[in-house]
C-alpha cells in the first residue's frame, strides 16, 4: 500500500492540505461516499499521526467490521480516494488564480447573456492589454479573444468586416515563435551531438518573416535572428541583431525564457571561440555581465556548472585573475551540490595554472573527482598542460595516451570529440619538435592555425612561438 499513487500523494500533502482535503472530501457536491471518508481518516492516522505504515487488511477492517476481506473493494475506495486528491490538487492550484474572464465569456455566450457577455469581453481585453510580457503565450491568449469577439460580432449580423485579419495575425505570432522556439533549440541541440533533423515548414515560414511587417516584432525577431546566427555563423548581422533585442526587449518574454535565449547566445560565442574566433568574446562578456545582473542565468537560485566554468574561462582569457578568484568563491554556493567541489576545484587548477603557479594546480586537479564527461576532460586538459609547462614529457605521453583511449570510448560527443582528439594529435606533434626543423615547426603552426576543431588552439600556437 505504502507505493501507492494514493500514499504517494497523501505523503506530499502539508498539514494545511490535509484539513482542507478533509473539508474537500466531506463536502456531498463531490463525494457521497462514507467508506471513501473512512479511508481518509484511517490513512491520516497513519501517515500523520501515528507515523506507521497503512496496510489494505487493516483498512478493509476499519471500512467493513462485519465483512470478509475483499481485495478489490479496498482498492476501489483507494481509487475513489486519488481521484478525489487529483481534483483537490487542482482545485488548489485555481483556487487562488484571478478571474478567467474569457472563460465567462464563452460561457455567458452560450447562455445568452449579451450584457454580461460584454462585460466580460471587455475585462478580458483589459487584462489582455495589461500584460507585460508578449510572448507566445499571450498571442494564444489573443487569439481566443479575437474568436470570442468574432463570435460576438457574427451573431449580431452586422455587414461591416470582422475581425478575421486580427485573429490570423494573433495565430500566425503564437506559431510562428513556438516554431522558431522549438528549431533554435533543434539546431543547437544538432550542433552538439551532430543529429539531423526534419525542420518542416520552417524555411518558407523564415522567408515569409523576412518579407512581411512580422519581422519586427520582438518575440518573433528574436527567435528569428538566433536560428540564422546557429545557422550560418559567419554572417555576424543576425547574432548582432540577435543580442540587440535580447537587452532592449527584456519585458517580451518571462525570466525561464531569457534564461533560455542568454544560454543560446552565450553558447554561440563559445562555440565560435572554440572554433578559433575571438570576435565575440566582448559579447560574451556583455551578456554573462547582464546574466548575472537580471539573474537568467541562475535557475531555481542555481548556476549552471558549465555557465560557471565558461565565465571563469572568459575571465582568464582576460587575465582577469582577481575577478576570477572572487567570482569562484562567490558563486561556488550557486552551483548543484554534487558539482560544487570538483568545479570550484578545476576552476580554481586553471586559475593557479594561468598564474604559472604549477605545483598548486597539480595538487588541486589530483583532490577532486569528476563523473561529469566534459569536465572530465576539463580537468584532462588542464592536467596535460601543468605535465608540458613542468617539463614532464614521459608523464604527458602517457596522459595523452591513456587521454586518447578515452575519448574513443565515448561514442556520442559531437564536437567535443574532434576536438579533443584534435588537441591531442597537434599536442604529441609538438613533442616531436625536436626532430622538426624550422621550416616544419612552421607548417606545423599553420596547420594548427588553419584547424577549426581543436581544443586550447591559442595554447598550442603559444607553445610553439
């Protein structure tokens, strides 16, 4: 009985929840049932009173003394119960929630109560109008009140036009932004894993936006300019677009939402820093700056562990050494539990690293332990630099080797595996520097520099100055 969706339930309820489902549960509109009430009772003294575990024979005893024990009995009074908790969890959730006056309206309509339909439409246009944020959710909102007013307008027989334009402008925004919501995250996703996707009706849809007045409307632009930038990279005009209207047109989406287009276009900067373009680090600085203040890019108070590794990147690229120590120690807090060590612990290896401060790093990569698969190798390539900068070439073949194995075992990585492995090729070439004449240390660096996916590009050009 204790697995129970029943007791599950139950269990999540407070002691607030268990008298109003009390109350709930007696009321006669919504159960007439008295063994369903007796259930209750005798499950409340279990679970919250007495602390033991309920058991069906004991609940059969306490709902029908005078009867022989009936599985199937008990277990229709339980589900007679649940569904009874289902409506009261949602009855909880509305009850408290403001007046759906488009909701009145329909039903005013059907009942055929012009003036209360009136008023009712004309509530539902004011809160519509009130409403800060013009996202796809609103626009949804907007259709169904273009169709009520519709309905409104058509009964009356009037010959004058409807509002038909109105209503298809409404529908086409909600799909369009849900559209090119779904494919940014489709692209990016792509990118990461090399998946091949199906886009639909998308390509037309983005010459359709292109030509007509809908391009400047801020949800749908936005969207629009961030699947061209995850598209085709080296056309900058739509990331410039793109992080334009992120910082104007705050208000048009809620927080989770801004949240999730600050990662889309952090994400491109890093992607097109790992590629060997620095271009828009600048930008990528601007906008964790502005993540940070507007707080997208925490989630439920936390920060994402590779947003928080990525900042510390940007940092040391900077030499922002200072910064980073503070910006480590101030939001290693923020970070899922699990992550808090072994991040602030790489972070902090990097750091000591950039600072030339060799044996420290070292130390701090061999206290902590990573199960994560990209800080894993994080923490691999940190250690293989601490091994070439100490002068330990036995130690870094071996690491390079055993680093290799790895990767290779790892069959789903997308990117990050040619890159890595490409880091790894040019790093054991480097080792066989020695061998190389001038001519060749140079072919060597312009291969390197003509490489697209590689991992620490400017590291290795470094090396070999």
């Amino acid at each position: 009985m204790k697995k129970s969706k029943l007791i599950l339930l139950l269990n999540s309820f407070s002691r607030k929840e268990w008298r109003s489902f009390q109350r709930f549960v007696r009321s006669p509109y919504l159960n007439l049932r008295d063994d369903v009430i007796e259930l209750l009772d005798y499950l409340q003294e279990c679970l919250l009173d007495l602390k033991i575990e309920p058991t069906k024979k004991t609940a059969f005893i306490r709902l029908y003394p005078k009867e022989v024990f009936n599985d199937h009995k008990v277990r229709v009074a339980m589900s007679n119960l649940f569904k009874l908790a289902e409506a009261f969890v949602a009855w909880e959730q509305q009850i408290d929630a403001p007046t759906d006056y488009l909701k009145l309206a329909q039903d005013f309509r059907r009942r055929g109560l012009e003036k209360h339909l009136a008023k009712a439409i004309e509530q539902a246009r004011k809160e519509q109008n009130q409403k800060e944020h013009k996202d796809a959710a609103y626009y949804l909102q907007e259709y169904y009140l273009q169709k009520e007013i519709y309905e409104q307008q058509a009964a009356r027989k009037r010959s004058e036009p409807l509002n038909f334009e109105t209503s298809f402008e409404a529908l086409d925004s909600f799909y369009l932004i849900q559209k090119l919501q779904q494919a940014c995250f489709a692209r990016s996703h792509q990118q990461v894993y090399k998946h091949q996707y199906d886009y639909g009706l998308l390509h037309p849809l983005l010459e359709y936006i292109q030509n007509t007045h809908l391009r400047k409307n801020p949800a749908i632009a936005i969207y629009y300019h961030c699947f061209l930038a995850l598209t085709d990279s080296k056309e900058p005009s739509h990331f410039r677009e793109l992080k334009k209207y992120l910082l104007r047109e705050e208000q048009v989406f809620e927080h989770a939402e801004m949240r999730d287009l600050f990662l889309l276009a952090t994400n491109f900067c890093l992607r097109q820093h790992n590629e060997g373009n620095s271009a828009y680090l600048p930008d990528l600085l601007e906008l964790y700056q502005e993540g940070l203040d507007k707080g997208y890019l925490l989630k439920e108070g936390q920060l994402s562990r590779f947003t928080f590794r990525n900042m510390v990147t940007l940092g040391l690229i900077q030499k922002e050494y200072e910064w980073v120590e503070q910006f480590i120690h101030k939001y290693k807090s923020k970070l899922e539990e699990k992550y808090q060590e072994s991040m602030a612990g790489l972070c902090l290896a990097r750091l000591e690293y950039s600072k030339k401060n060799y044996d420290k790093a070292l130390e701090l990569l061999q206290k902590a332990e990573y199960e994560d698969l990209l800080l894993n190798l994080a923490a691999k390539t940190v250690l293989m630099k601490v091994y070439f900068s100490l002068d330990e070439y036995d130690l870094l073949e071996a690491h390079l080797h055993a680093m290799r194995t790895f990767i290779r075992r790892k069959k789903i990585m997308g990117y990050h595996r040619d890159n890595y492995l490409n880091m790894i090729r040019f790093m054991q070439k480097i080792l066989e520097l020695q061998l190389m004449d001038v001519a060749g240390k140079e072919r060597l660096r312009a291969e390197i520099n003509d490489s697209k996916a590689i991992v620490e590009k400017e590291w290795l050009l470094e090396i070999l100055r």
